[in-house]
C-alpha cells in the first residue's frame, strides 16, 4: 500500500516570480537563475521551466515600432478588410510563408518556421504601446540557450519549453502550446506498447510538449506577469527532438 | 518575502489508482469515492476531479461489440476507401452528424453533440477485444452527476472534467481537452482586463477546462489504468456552463 502510494504519478507545477521586465540582450538564463535563488526554490533534476515566448521574443529583441513600419499597398488593403492596423499587417505577412485563411477578420498563416497559427504570431497584448512582439526567429535554439545557462548554474539536466497561446479551428479559447523545446521528447510515444486488453497500442503518440505548456498556464496568468513556470515530477522522455519536427508535413494535411 | 510566496500559483495534479475494471451500470462516483479513501486521500474543497471518457462511456453502456453490426453498403464501401472495418464505421456513421474530412485514410466528423473529432470519438482501443467505445451522450450530464456523488461523499464544492484524446490540424501528437464539465467555468475569461502595459485584452478567454484535461494526462498514462486525476490548487471560476457551450459555432468555423 505504502509502496503503491509511492509510485503514483504526482506532478507540481509553480510559477517563477520576480523577474524584471525583459528588455533586448537581457541574458534569460541568468535572469530566470537569480529569480528561483531569491524565491530559495530548491531546482530538481528532470524540473521542466516554461516561458511564454513573449520573454524570450523581448530578450532576442523581436519587438517592433508599429509606426516605423510602411504598409505596402497590399497591407493597407487586407487591413481594411479585416479591420486591423496596416503596419500590423505589414509585420505579419513579412513573418508569413503562407495564408491559410483570411476569412471573418481572422488572418491564419503559416509562419517561415512551419507554425500555423492566427496572425503569425504577431501581438500586441503584453507589448509596450505602440509595439508588436514577433516570435522567436528559432525557438528551439532559444529553448537550448535557456536550457544550457539553467543547467550551467544549477547543475543537473533540466528541459526548457517554450510556449505560446494558439485558438483552435472548433473550438473557443486559447490554450498554450509549445513553439521550443530543449532537453525534452516532445512527443510521448506510445505505439508498440499494449493497451489493458493487450492489443498494441496503433496511432498514440502524445503531445506532451504541448500538455506540459498547457499545464503552466495555469499558473501563469494573462495579467499577472508570470512568465516562467516549474513543472516537476514528470517521467518525460530526455531527447534533442526538435519542436518544429511534429508540425504536421503538407502531404498529411488534411486543413491546407 | 514569505508573502508573496504563498500568493505564488502552484497547483499539483496526482493520479487516483486502485479503480477497478468499470462495467455497465457502475455508479463511477462512488467507486471514485472508494479508492480515494482506500488512498487515504484528503479531498479539499476546489479539487477538480478528471476522468477519462472511457470509463464514464463503460459505466453507461456505450460500448458496442462490433461483430453485432450490420454494416451499410455505404459503410463498407468507406471502410475500404479509409482501410478500416467496416463494422467500426457504421458505428461511427451513426454518431456523426456531418463529415468534415474523409482524406489520407482519415475520417474527421461532427458528433451529434456539434463536438469535432477523429471517427466521431469511437474508439477500440483500451477496449475489450472486438468492442468499440463510444462517447457518453451527453458529457456535461455524465460530468454533473459524477460531481453530485462526489460532493455528497466529500461534503465540499468541487469540480469534475471529463476529457478525451485529441489529434489537431497542424500538430502531431494527441491531446487530451475537455468533452465534458460540471462545477468549473470551461473558459478563463480575460477580456477587459488589462495586461501589463494598461491595455484592455481584446480577445484572451483561456481554455482552461482544456488546459487542465491536458494537465491531467500527464499522470494518467495511457497503459497504466489510471483513468482518474485530482488537480488541486487552481483559482477557477465556479458556475454551471456546458462544455458544449465553447464548442465553435458554424458561422464562426473557417475550417469546415
């Protein structure tokens, strides 16, 4: 009984207070390092931190002026319709590989990295007046350089994710996702194994990447600047699997 | 210092063992009830209690055994198109209410309760050998009576979720979401509040029934029989929304 107890999965996950407001070249490492000391939170091997992308975007300086940017005269006609901001616009089709839809004043493209998200990613909410914040340019690596700096100063193999909100075609409200990881499998795989019935397991391989980016928002607030949280306790795969490597491939879209 | 530390968000989520095999005509509340006090388990007030969909879809009957089927001469003939058994999709033919996309041996359907998903959510593993598991009929129903059972044990206010593993659009990987809720507001609405620059939020209401039915996965596992989590900690909203409610409504759906 007490032996059972033992092994029951149990995770925790707390948010990380303290850190400053990110600014360009602000190391995030050493940040998020000086944050956990003064909170005196003792990091555990296999911890996982996730960042809102926002932090990571501030610090790679990935914001832009929206009115140091020219619309083109196609920006200037798709705002119209769908009654955004021209340099918005502008910004957003320069991060864009592709148009998804543009339909209902919604704009979901495919980002030059793969991601297929509502106005590549592009935002203003969380942004300093008058600015856009941009995606990582690769969050994998930024993931890495977090992960790397985390593991220098505490000692032990950690994994970084680094997430972001995205709607869903059916249904209402966000959920956050992870855009990077670093240290981490992002996919649980469970094909091959067998279910209670002893038949294998066929098509269960498990995002858990985005699981565990949805988990830490629930302690992280839209409004409360909270943007770094540790999930702790989880039996995650180790592995260097890049985050962009489970965006679906064309050929097995069924929602181009 | 101390303070803020207790105002820190932290939540911890642990699986329930000890459930047995679950068969039609089971109360689940109380056999949920059972192994928490076999666990010696204190239930506090707020705890969200999350349950896999297969074990409220055994306890009323949804499971079908699929060579008691007659399949249509259409079933047969898309069962042959998709590489399936014929049997498995009458039965998901007659819990789809409209055909999103059949593509790439994929079938994606609308359920009768408007929710979309893969084979209309019918399923045969972690069934017994030759049976299909269907959805529960009216999730939000099965959610509210589970969570009345419970409460009446535990003599507290609490939450319950009944979640589902979903494929999406662009990723791969599963997820599990919400297909069913009692007790807990499905969205964490934001709008019009303000983010860290004093700007209203335009259109941030968060997932969060989701969020946590993904949260939850992670210590459920999918071969290791644990179909029952406790999320404890969480600042949710109480109130008697459907989960159907957010479910997107067609004139606001760019991808059908």
């Amino acid at each position: 009984m007490v032996k059972d107890f033992l092994e029951i999965p149990k995770i925790s996950i707390q948010s990380i207070p303290g850190l400053p407001e990110i600014q360009a070249g602000n190391l995030l490492g050493k940040l998020i390092g000086e944050a956990v000391h003064k909170l005196n939170f003792p990091v555990q091997v296999k911890d996982v931190f996730v960042l809102t992308h926002k932090i990571v975007a501030k610090a790679e300086g990935r914001v832009i002026q929206l009115d140091q940017v020219r619309p083109s005269s196609l920006a200037r006609s798709w705002a119209q319709e769908l009654g955004k901001d021209p340099s918005l616009i502008e910004i957003i089709l320069s991060e864009t590989r592709r148009v998804v839809r543009m339909d209902k004043g919604q704009l979901i493209t495919e980002t030059h990295q793969g991601l297929v998200c509502a106005n590549a990613g592009v935002d203003v909410s969380n942004s300093a007046p008058g600015m856009a914040t941009l995606l990582p340019k690769n969050a994998d690596l930024s993931a890495q350089k977090v992960r790397d700096h985390l593991q220098e100063i505490f000692g032990c193999n950690l994994a970084v994710i680094i997430s972001d909100s995205f709607g869903r075609p059916w249904r209402e409200g966000l959920v956050n996702l992870a855009i990077g990881v670093a240290g981490l499998m992002p996919l649980m795989d469970y094909r091959g194994e067998k279910d209670n019935a002893g038949r294998v397991l066929q098509a269960t391989a498990m995002g858990w990447a985005d699981e565990i980016a949805s988990a830490a928002e629930l302690v992280m607030g839209k409004t409360m600047r909270l943007p770094v949280a540790v999930v702790r306790g989880l039996n995650y795969e180790e592995g260097m699997a890049r985050c962009s490597s489970f965006f679906r491939s064309s050929d097995k879209d069924l929602f181009r």
